[in-house]
C-alpha cells in the first residue's frame, strides 16, 4: 500500500468513525450536542472500518504470506550470522563448504539407482529370429537409444545360439541362466557371456543406462559367437574314465 493511499484510507476512516461518534442535533447553536457514549461509538467506528472501501489496498493472502516467509528467512539467516565465526561472511563459507560436499558425495556416488529385482524372462514378445532382433538392435543404435539396443543385441545373441542348436528353446530363461547354458558348450566365451547378460540385467531391471561403448561390446560378441565352435563335453566311461 502506497503512503499517499494509506493516508487517505486512514483518513476516511476517522472522518467516517468521528461523524458516528459525535452528531448534532438540529441545525442551532444553541441546543447541547449530543454524544454517543463510549461503546456504541467504538462499535460504530469498528463496523465503519471494517467496510471494502477502506481495504482495496490490504496485500493479498499470499502477499502476506509471503512476507511473513521472507521476514522469518531474514531472522533465522541475522541469527545463524550472529552465530556464526566472522558474521555474515563467516556463514556463506560455510555455505559453500557445504554444497562443495554435497558435489563431491554427488559425483562419487553418482544418481541414486533403484534396487535390482528379480530377473524377468529374456523374452517378452512374439518370437522373433535373431536376424529380427540384430536389425531392431541397429535401429536402437542408429537413435542413440542404447539401453534397447543393448537388450535387442543381447536376445540375438540367445536366439542365435538356439537356432544353431547350442542352447535349448525354452520360454522363461533369464540373461544369466542362458549364459550359464551357453557358457559350458562354448568356455572360450563365458566370460564374454556372462558380462553381457550382466549388461541386459543392469539396464532392464537396475535402472542403469548403458552407452555407445557398452553396446559394442555386446554386438562384438555376437559377431564372435557367430564363427565360434562348440566344445563336446567327454561323457564318462562304463569304467570311470573319460573317453
């Protein structure tokens, strides 16, 4: 509210509560005046300025609110000051030491990932040929989404190994399980094949993302599966020993 207005506004009020409280009676000067007694007068004066007219200037509710969030601000800030080594400049380096840590916690940690829950079959669609799942790979990969790509890659990968037979066709594996399957008949590429089921299961149920680098890998071992041989696993003999 502006002074000029405030002025004004108190003003008129106290013309308005002092033509309430105090009247004459006829228009000579030579009857008394005749005064309303001190209640009545405050009660007229209350109900005078409780009137719009003299409340269009008031602040709004969230004005008020407002400053009462900023009034409470500046005394907590004044006394964290009063509290603190040096005053006011004493508090904004601790201020700052403040965020510096809460940075460095940031870029240690790294964004807060959800906890991993319990594996969920590879596939969840239609069956489709690995041939099918490298060219949606591709596709994945061309936009930069890497996380889908990485998952296509890696159903290739499994489809691929069940279409030459290497591994069984079974609904409900999981990334590790067939892994593990593929890991025995093919050892030269267990370790390959377990990190890339890990890959899937990070991005599919970690939460994490993957990137350009991380596809690569999973795309290089399915290239690499591609011409790998199988290795016979020696069944025992009738007399202990292997053949």
């Amino acid at each position: 509210m502006s002074m000029t207005g405030g002025v004004l506004t108190a003003a008129s009020a106290m013309s308005g509560a002092a033509r309430l409280t105090t009247f004459v009676l006829g228009s000579s000067g030579d009857e008394p005046p005749v005064t309303v007694p001190r209640d009545p007068a405050r009660e007229a004066a209350r109900r005078e300025l409780a009137k719009r007219m003299y409340h269009e200037n008031d602040p709004s509710l969230l004005q008020r609110a407002l400053n009462a969030f900023w009034e409470w601000l500046g005394r907590l800030l004044a006394k964290a000051a009063s509290a603190t080594p040096g005053g006011s400049l004493g508090l904004l380096v601790v201020v700052l030491c403040v965020i510096a840590v809460l940075a460095a916690l940031w870029w240690r940690l790294g964004t807060p990932r959800r906890s991993p829950v319990a594996a969920a079959p590879l596939f969840d669609e239609r069956p489709r040929t690995a041939a099918e799942h490298r060219a949606a790979a591709d596709a994945h990969a061309a936009q930069g989404h890497w996380n889908q790509a990485v998952q296509e890659r890696m159903r290739a990968i499994v489809r691929a190994l069940e279409e030459r037979a290497l591994l069984d066709v079974r609904p409900g594996r999981t990334a590790d399980e067939a892994a593990a399957e593929a890991g025995r008949t093919l050892p030269a590429h267990a370790d390959g094949l377990h990190a890339a089921a890990r890959h899937f299961d990070d991005v599919t149920y970690g939460g994490r993302t993957a990137d350009q680098q991380t596809y690569q890998l999973v795309a290089q071992l399915d290239s690499a599966l591609e011409r790998a041989r199988p290795t016979l696993v020696n069944s025992a003999a009738p007399d202990g020993k292997t053949g």
